[in-house]
C-alpha cells in the first residue's frame, strides 16, 4: 500500500496549525457553547469541499469526503469543548474569555482535525470510501457523543471503522500510546448522603453526628478496592467532596459525600456501587445515621477493538518508530466509548509534554499547554490509519 507522506504534508502546514491553535485557544469555549469554533469548522471544511452539516448534537459539525471509488466509511472524531478554568500559563495566546481556558487540548484537536481535513481533500481523487470527520462539542462530562449520536452521526453514511485520538502530557512529545482492549476507564459520581440528628457541639450525647458517621463511611470505603476487587484488575474509589455543617459549633443534621469510580469493566463497576451502598448503609446505622446513594453514570469504558488498534499500530510505527510506541491505559475517561460501543474502532494518545520547555502540567492544570510539534505527530499517525482504509490497493 502506498499513502501520502502525512508527516511531511503536516510540517508543510506547520504554521497554519499553530496558528489555527492558538486562535481557538485564544478564545475557548463551554460544551455546547462552541458557537465560533464550530463555525470556524464549518467555514474551513466547506472550503476544503466537504459536505458540511451544521448543529449536530447541538453544535457539533460533521463534514463528509467523498472518493472517486466506493470502500468503507471512517470516522475521524476531534472534541471542541474547554473547560471552566481560569488560565494561568502566561501565554501570549492565553484565553480572552474568563474563567474559561482550554486545559485539555481540545484546541489542538480540533486544529488537528482541520489541517488532516485539508491535507486529505487533496487525496479524494484517489480514495475509495468515504471520510467523515467529526468535531464534537460537550466531550467533558456533558454528554457531547451521545448528542451527536442521537441526532444521527452514525447513519447516513453508517462509519465502519471510527479514529480518535487525544493530545497526551503524561507522554513525552515523540512518543505514542497504542494499546489493544480497554484504554481508557468507565467514569461515574456517586453522593451519598449521611442523615443524622442536629445539636449543639456542646451537647453531642443530644444529637446524632453525621460528621462522624461520614468519617467513618470515608475511610472503610478505601477497603473495597484492596478486599473485594482482584488486584490484577484496575479500580478507583475516590471521595472528592464532603460536605457538612455552617458553623463551628452546631453538629449539623446531615453530611454529604460525593465521589467517582472508574474501572474498565462494567460488571465491576455494578459490584462497586453495591459495596458502597452496603458500607454506608451499615456504617452509618451502626451509629444510629441512616445514609442514601444517588448515582450517575458519565461515560461507559473507551474500548479499542483488535483490527482498528493493529491498523494505528502501523500507522504510528511507520510515521513515528515503533520504539516510540507505549502500551499503557488509563484511569481519566472520556466519552468516545460511546462511539466504539456502536463501531469497532481506536483510541490512541499523542505524547506532547516537554521537561526541558517546561510543559509537563498534568491536563485540567490551570497552566497546561502542550508542545506544539504534537501536532505534527497527531495528523501523521490519524492521517496514515485512515488512509490505510481509504487509499488501499494502490488507489493512492
């Protein structure tokens, strides 16, 4: 097979991707608020010659390339959204919208997308099958994917393979993480709520100490992991919230505790929850506290399929040194398993921190940015995957 060389096309539109960066860095926005990113998108896709629909999944874009020849139909997904953070990193593009910051890098997957969508118009001639690039909006935690997946995204045409990819700082630039299975963990809050009797602080034998009861309900949760899970599968349980009382002196009525669990197995995640209720509720009525669960379920385990997954694998190992590629998974989670629930696919992670250029703040970091010749990487490895099924027995 013989496909464009996308690395060096990339670094031909080096400049317009930082450019392009920087610009929707310079001016990010919510989920479904990406009203000026998604027409940027729009305008450039329609000026690349796709077929563009507007306001799907609220305002997300998806634009259709079409080749000379009939062959499969992939899907090349790019999330939009920022996040409510206010910046810190003393950039000269820093965001001009407060309180509101791109600290995930969606900027540059969304640049990414562009330069990849114009670098492939030029090949549509000599394609058989159809591109459909999708920028999503919502993907932290608001429930982008299955927005677009309700409005319709994965018909007309129906994708047979789905790419996506994520700028990646626990991975230094130059390097790749490709790996087979489960990549990225099932995400999902839980409160639990500690109901007891108020009273003054004085008096504590007159009241019942929800406080306590939530104490106590805190630390016996960290055994689930250590005595009901295998050790060779992977759990979190973590409490991030607790919330109780006004004062100093009153012991209030009620606590609050609210938490996630992440695993990769969805089985797992069920016997969790069921732990969790059962602790709580004999924790806190063993100290005469009566306590409640309310859960929601974020996003469902980002699973990679074999045949996508081998196909990333060389595509990243012509485009970057197979030495370059890191099989590793993650707790963080993200809504693309929504997608891959639906259509075989992959997941992949483009390593873009820099010790010595000081980028290596973890992502959702009030001062996180990337290296920018990622980018670079990122068009490279999607771009040779994608091809690989849309430019097969020599239509390249």
């Amino acid at each position: 097979m013989n496909t464009p060389d996308f690395r060096h096309e990339a670094e031909q539109i080096f400049d317009e991707l930082v450019a392009t960066r920087r610009d929707f860095h310079q001016h990010p926005e919510l989920g479904f608020e990406e009203t000026r990113t998604a027409g940027i998108v729009a305008e450039r896709l329609n000026e690349y010659g796709f077929e563009v629909q507007a306001g799907v999944g609220q305002t997300g874009v998806v634009g259709l390339l079409e080749g000379s020849k009939p062959g499969p139909t992939v899907l090349l997904r790019f999330d939009m959204d920022a996040l409510p953070i206010q910046e810190e990193t003393g950039l000269a593009f820093s965001s001009t919208n407060p309180g509101v910051m791109h600290a995930c890098g969606h900027d540059g997957h969304t640049a990414m997308g562009l330069g990849l969508a114009k670098i492939m118009s030029r090949y549509q001639e000599k394609m058989a099958g159809t591109l459909k690039f999708v920028f999503q909006p919502g993907e932290e935690g608001l429930g982008g994917a299955i927005a677009m997946i309700a409005d319709g995204v994965l018909e007309n045409p129906k994708p047979d393979v789905a790419l996506a990819m994520h700028l990646w700082t626990p991975e230094p630039y130059g390097k790749v993480r490709v790996i087979n299975g489960p990549c990225m963990s099932s995400s999902s809050v839980f409160t639990l709520t500690v109901q007891g009797k108020g009273g003054h602080g004085a008096a504590p034998h007159l009241a019942i100490d929800p406080i306590l009861a939530g104490a106590h309900i805190v630390a016996a949760l960290q055994s689930i992991v250590s005595r009901n899970v295998n050790p060779q599968d992977s759990v979190v349980v973590s409490i991030g919230q607790f919330m109780a009382g006004t004062t100093f002196n009153v012991i209030p009525d009620k606590a609050m505790l609210k938490g996630t669990v992440r695993s990769y197995n969805n089985d797992l995640h069920r016997m969790i929850y069921r732990r969790i209720l059962e602790m709580a509720t004999s924790m806190a009525e063993a100290l005469n506290c009566k306590a409640t669960m309310e859960t929601i379920a974020i996003v469902q385990a980002v699973v990679n399929a074999p045949e996508p997954t081998a196909v990333v694998y060389d595509a990243a190992a012509k485009v970057m040194g197979a030495e370059n590629i890191v099989a590793k998974r993650t707790m963080a989670s993200e809504d693309m398993g929504f997608f891959l629930d639906e259509v075989p696919g992959c997941y992949f992670f483009i390593g873009a921190s820099n010790d010595d250029m000081g980028i290596n703040f973890p992502h959702h970091h009030p001062r996180f940015t990337f290296d920018e010749r990622a980018l670079v990487d990122g068009i490279a490895v999607m771009g040779e995957a994608a091809a690989s099924y849309v430019m097969r027995n020599g239509h390249s």
